[in-house]
C-alpha cells in the first residue's frame, strides 16, 4: 500500500504532463500558422505594384517556411491532423467549384468558348500523352499508360477560380477577350474534372499507388459505377426540392433557420461521402454532388460565400504549408540536368498545347493570332487543385519529391506572367481603339462638332437654339445638331403607336406628341432658315420609360458620333422665375447619362436664356463666363468657351479661381498633395496656359484671377453673378475636395452636378443665371485609356 499511493498519486501528473505538452504543440501550431499567415500577405502586398495574383506570393512562402527545420519537426507529430485538414479543405474546394458549373453545358449547342477550351485540351492531352512518358516523370513502367492520362490531363486542366479572379483584377474581365478566356477557363476546368471523375472509377490512383501490380477488377468497378450514378441521380432529384424549400422558409432580408440551415448541410454532407463506402475518392465526389446542386437560390449562395471565406482566409495558408512540407528541398535534385529538363518539358507541354490548339481554332474563327496565343497562355493557369495532385502523386510508383516540386514550380510559372499578358492585351487594344475621343478637349478645334441636344418638350426650344447659335462656331468649322424629343413611353402611349413588325418600328400617332414634336421642329426650322452659317441640323426621338431612356441615348450618341451631349435640367423655370421642384424621372435619366455617357456631357439650367433676343440675329450681345478651378471636368469648360468665344455677340469672361496661399486658414486646410493630384495641376497649368495665349492676349476675353482663403468667399462671388452674366459654364468636378469647396457639400441639393453646379442651379441661387454644367467624357473602368468592355476579338 505504502508504494502503491505514490504511483496513485503520478498518474494525475502524467496526464497532465501529456496535455500540456499537447497545448505547447499545439500552440507552436497555431503561431505557425500565423506565422504563416502574416508572411503571405505580407509578400503578396509587396508583389502588388508587379501585378501578381495571390497565389505566387502564397507558393513561394509556402515553401520557404515549409522546409525551416524547426516546422517540419512540428508537422511530422501531425502530420496525419494535417494530412486530414487537407482532404476536408481540398473537398469543400471541389464542391463549391461544382456547384459554380454549369453541367448543362455538355448537352447544349458548342458556343465559342466551348470551342475554345475543347481545342486547347485536346492539343494539350495529345501532346502530353506522345512527349511526357518519354521523359519519366513514372519511372515504374506497371501501369505507366493510366499514369501518362491521368499526367496529361493534369496538363491540360485549367484553374478556372484563379484564372477568373486574375481576369478580373487586371480589369478586363468585362471586355470581349476578358469573357472568353474566363468561359473558356470554367469549360476546360469542368470538362478535366470529369475527366478526371470518370477515369478515377476504371482506374483508382490511390490503390494503384499501394499496389502496382493489382489488377483491373471489374467486379469493384460496377459497384463502383453503381454508387456514383446513384448519387448522381438522387441528389439532381432532391436536391433542387430541398434547397427550394428551404429557400421559401427563409426569404431574403432574413437570418437563415437554424434547422433548415443543419438540414441542407446534413444532406450534402452525407451525399459526399456516400460513394467513400466504395473507395471512390471524396474530393472528387464533392464535386460531382456540386454539379448537381442548383446554382441559383440563397441556400447554394451561401455555402460559396461562406465556403470560400474559409478557404482564404484559414486554409490556403495551412494548405501552402502543407505543400512545403512535402517539397522536402533535401530531396530535391537541384544539380541534376534531368529535373530542369523535366520542369522545361511541362512548361513546354502544357503552353504549346494551349496554344497551337487555341490559335488552330482562332484561325478558324477569325481570331488575331496574338490574341490567341494570349489566350492560350492564359489557360495554361494552374492552381490549387493542380498542386494538391502534384503533392499526392509523391511516392506513387516511384515519383520522387523531385517531380513533385518541378509540378508545383510549373504551377507557380504558369501564373507568373499573367500581369503581362494582360498587359499586352490592353496595350493592342488601345491601338485599335478609335481615335475619335469623344471628349471637346481632344476634338481637332477645326473639326466640325456633333451635338446631341435632348428636349423635354418645346419649353426647352427657345434656350436650346440661342446655346446652339453660341456654340456653333466659325462657319468654317461647322456644327452638326441632331435634336431629340425625350418622350417618356407610357401604357397609355404604348397603346396609341402604330406598329411595323416587318421593319421593327412604331410610329407615334398621339396628337398632343406629335404637336409638341412639331413645335419644337418648327423653332429650330425657323433658327435655320435664318441661320443656316455652318449648321445642320437633324431630329430625332427617344421614345421608351424613363428606366431605358439612358440606354436609348447612349445607342443614338454611338451611332451619331456625338461629342457632347446636352440635356436639360430636370426642373424648369417658373412664371414667379423660380425654379420648380422638378421632374424626378428625367432626374434619374441626367444621373445615369452622367455616370456612363459615351462621350461628354452637359445640363442646361435655363433661367431665361432662351429670353435673350437678338443674339441669332447678331443685335444683341450676351454676357458669359466659365469659371475654372482645375480638373477635367474644368478643361472641358474650358475647351467648350474655346468655341463660344469666336461668337461675335458674346463677352466671354475667365474666372480662375485660385487658393490664396497667404490666408492661415487655406494653408490649415491645404492637404498634402498627391502625385495623381500634382499631375492634374501640371495638365490645368498647361491647358489654361494653352487657352490663355490663343483667346485672352489677343483681347477678344476677359480674364480674371480670384484668390479665396475658404469656400465661404467662393460661395459669396458666386452669388455675385446675379445680374452680370446671362449664362455660367462650369465643369461638373471642378473644385471638388479642394478648400475652395469644401463644406459646400453639407447643403447639397443636386450632388450630381457637382460642388459649383450644385450651387449654381440651386432654387433660391438666382433668377437670371442660366448655368452649363459640363462632364469629359469618362472612359468605363480603371484601365487608363482604355474602356472596360473594349472589344479586341
């Protein structure tokens, strides 16, 4: 009893001892892993300016830390944790990647990127098949034909996930190539993934790893078959019953139910892993379920958001590591000729398949050659799943760690260059692009100018004309102005159009339309007929709901060519000439032909222009100024008083306004200025210099500097105005997040327009100013020069 209390009493300090030395492990564990964490993003933030995607950083981290000394000891003592971590992540991974496809896509007519992705995987898995067994990356020759298909289909494959967020942030995604390349980069990706499905079943890789020497037994295919085809068949039935149920219990705007949440997450659990029970692999049939699991509906949305979520932000890091660690560099043959011709065999292979399959079919379609090839190249992306195979394989028939690290460096080089790729793709495009740059500053001053001018109805005529006859010119130049009725199509309107179905038109027999369209044609005939020194003039009608008005617009500027666009201010002047509390739908339509216009844009607020008589008839002179703080938008101003300076009858007037830099109060407000910001100020400084010595040396403009501490004193010169100047030009940003604006915002009544358009047009701010706030034309995305849905194909 006496020696038996003493071992008593240590088996409690044993387990102990034993946990805590677990929570130690496991604490190393989780520092690694941040660790780990902290290195990925830290090196992928120092790739940005290089335009690298995540996974570059990721793999070349990976394999440093993987092989630090002190890691792989702590990975060995959980290797089979981690080795389980693997399989569960890589298995999410394939279900989400299965439910983002489309399984349809096999039945239905081939389209283009179809086409696209069958040439560049079959060129690609003939060449692999003739080149690789060549070259030994199997060195037993049991079973090297399933080994040499299962190799040459990894070739072919492509990381559709990867390459669509590469796409994607080197913003050409929205263009013609960009689609392409992403439809052709899903289509390959599913396409090898059923390969690889399919040829798992007749040849199981895992059990030909242990056994070389097995035989094909078709007993345990069958089964094999049978289970799959089972699941298949039972999760396309349920499935899409299940998840719309679901889906009908917990409408959108609500948390999702606990109970509905657990049941949908039960049912594809257990539809993953019921073929497991016949050795099929679970990765790949998650990914199977995953083509059969609807696309659309709340519940499949959540579990790619939530899905992915975790996938990066918890296991790439751990599956990077894991992939360092099985790239044991102490087994690598770096100083052997062999490893490097093998990692050039891949390279070559899995690029001169894409490639020449890709340009054989763009030849066919009409596809440049150099966009082929760039689309190849781009195809030849591998990723995850690619890495995950290559890690695997080791130790398969004897595959060495050698041939396991030259597929993951092939992966890690077929994502390098994407940046330029992309880059010279873009650099094409802008060659092709129409040099015709639909913005005023760009127009050749005597080339003749193209106008869009929209009416709201034949209140806005008087003032259209007389802007026109200001902006027209010299009769050398010309001026081409295509005058267009916005009319919103009502039910009650839709009902009195007669209808062409042959030639897809409608005419417009509603009387009280068609007076006010003859109304308005009468006064510009008028102006014409009087007036015809270099203009021409042309109408036309956007007849649709107020919803599609600004795509009419756009169509119709395209077609034409137009270089600016004017349009009027949703509100109009009173007979108290007070402005009205105006029309919101022809608001909505101003807002969104300012957000995407095709070329450049203006608001006409009319406070009685039109009421200015004798200017068409050169009798009557009509004061103007253009205020110019800096900015695109202010050099565009600039660019349209360029043009209504050689008018006879107008007294143009310049206002500069400047940042008195004496003032305390400025300089505490002035903000540090960025390179982007001291670029604009460079191309102001050269584009006033420009406008000054052709217009206001000769005297024909008057100019005036004003120098102001805040935007209090802006505010109080604008006021001013009053009485002075008949008509205001003003860009649409000018000023905007400079001291001479700021807080000028707090009181915004018509933020589109901007900080001094705002104020200008405000109701309360004038009775006989009429304003022109005028937008350069913006080119759609964040490609310099460039917009985002060129077309290059």
């Amino acid at each position: 009893m006496a020696f038996g209390l003493p071992m008593k009493s240590m088996e409690p300090t044993i387990c102990g001892d034993k946990l805590g030395n677990l929570i130690m492990e496991v604490a190393k564990n989780f520092v690694v892993y941040i660790g780990m964490v902290l290195a990925c993003n830290g090196l992928h933030f120092l790739l940005k300016p290089y335009k690298q995607p995540r996974i570059t950083s990721d793999i070349i981290v990976g394999l440093l830390v993987g092989n630090i000394g002190f890691v792989r000891r702590l990975f060995e003592k959980f290797n089979l944790t981690f080795g389980f971590i693997i399989d569960f992540g890589m298995t999410c991974y394939m279900f989400t990647l299965g439910i983002e496809m489309d399984p349809y896509a096999l039945f239905a007519k081939p389209n283009r990127y179809t086409k696209t992705a069958l040439a560049g995987i079959i060129c690609s898995f003939i060449l692999g098949g003739l080149v690789t067994p060549m070259f030994k990356f199997f060195p037993d020759e049991n079973k090297l034909l399933e080994f040499t298909l299962a190799f040459s289909t990894m070739i072919s494959s492509t990381d559709s996930p990867l390459l669509t967020r590469l796409i994607t942030q080197l913003k050409i995604g929205k263009s013609d190539i960009g689609k392409l390349i992403i439809g052709a980069g899903m289509h390959t990706d599913f396409v090898c993934c059923l390969m690889l499905s399919i040829g798992t079943i007749a040849v199981p890789m895992p059990e030909y790893c242990q056994n070389l020497l097995g035989r094909f037994e078709i007993k345990k295919t069958v089964n094999v078959v049978f289970a799959v085809v089972v699941q298949i068949g039972f999760t396309a039935m349920v499935s899409p019953m299940l998840l719309k149920w679901v889906s009908n219990e917990n409408p959108e705007g609500r948390p999702m139910k606990g109970p509905h949440l657990v049941l949908s997450i039960a049912f594809m659990v257990l539809m993953c892993a019921s073929t497991t029970m016949y050795n099929y692999n679970p990765i790949l049939s998650a990914f199977l379920v995953g083509l059969c699991v609807p696309r659309e509906g709340r519940v499949s949305r959540w579990f790619i958001t939530r899905i992915n979520y975790m996938l990066t932000t918890i296991f790439f890091p751990i599956f990077f590591l894991w992939m360092g660690y099985e790239s044991n560099f102490r087994q690598f043959a770096l100083h052997h000729p062999a490893t490097w011709v093998r990692l050039s065999v891949v390279l070559v292979v899995a690029v001169a398949g894409k490639v020449v399959g890709v340009v054989v079919y763009g030849a066919m379609s009409g596809v440049h050659w150099p966009e082929s090839v760039a689309i190849g190249m781009l195809l030849v992306t591998k990723g995850h799943l690619q890495i995950y195979l290559a890690m695997k394989v080791i130790g398969c028939g004897g595959v060495t760690t050698t041939t396991g690290i030259v597929l993951v460096l092939g992966t890690f080089l077929t994502a390098l260059p994407a940046s330029r790729i992309v880059a010279s793709i873009i650099r094409r495009a802008k060659k092709r692009a129409p040099t015709h740059r639909l913005a005023l500053q760009m127009l050749d001053p005597s080339s003749e100018l193209r106008i869009l001018l929209c009416v709201q109805g034949p209140q806005n005529a008087p003032a259209s004309i007389n802007l026109v006859e200001i902006t027209k010119g010299s009769a050398d130049t010309g001026i081409v102005v295509y005058v267009t009725d916005m009319i919103e199509l009502t039910a009650e309107l839709s009902d009195s159009l007669e209808r062409d179905e042959a030639l897809h038109t409608a005419t417009v027999k509603d009387r009280a339309v068609m007076e006010r369209r003859d109304q308005v044609t009468n006064s510009f005939q008028a102006y014409v007929a009087d007036n015809d020194d270099g203009i021409t003039l042309k109408r036309t009608m956007t007849l649709s709901t107020i919803t599609n008005m600004p795509q009419d617009i756009f169509i119709l500027a395209e077609d034409l060519m137009i270089a600016l666009i004017i349009l009027p201010f949703h509100r109009s002047q009173r007979d108290d000439r007070r402005l009205d509390s105006g029309n919101a739908g022809f608001r909505y339509v101003n807002r969104k032909v300012l957000r995407s216009a095709p070329c450049s844009v203006g608001i006409l607020v009319d406070r009685g222009l039109g009421s200015v008589e004798g200017i068409t008839r050169c009798e009557a002179t009509i004061n103007v100024a253009v205020i110019f703080i800096g900015g695109k938008d202010d050099r565009e101003a600039l660019a349209y008083a360029s043009r209504v300076a050689q008018h006879s009858q107008v007294k143009l007037t310049v206002l500069r306004f400047l940042v008195d830099d004496n003032s305390v109060e400025s300089a505490a407000l002035y903000r540090i200025i960025s390179p982007e910001q001291e670029k604009e100020m460079q191309l102001d400084d050269e584009c006033f210099t420009h406008f000054y010595e052709r217009h206001v040396i000769g005297g024909r403009i008057s100019y005036m500097e004003k120098h102001f501490a805040n935007a209090a004193e802006t505010f109080s010169t604008l006021r001013s105005f009053e009485g002075q100047y008949s008509l205001v030009i003003v860009g649409r940003e000018g000023g905007m997040n400079s001291v001479l604006t700021r807080g000028m915002n707090d009181w915004q009544q018509c933020p589109e327009l901007g900080p001094i358009g705002d104020v200008l047009s405000g109701t309360d701010f004038s009775m006989t100013v009429s304003v022109l706030i005028i937008q350069q034309h913006r080119l759609r995305g964040e490609i310099d020069g460039l917009d985002e849905d060129f077309s290059i194909i």
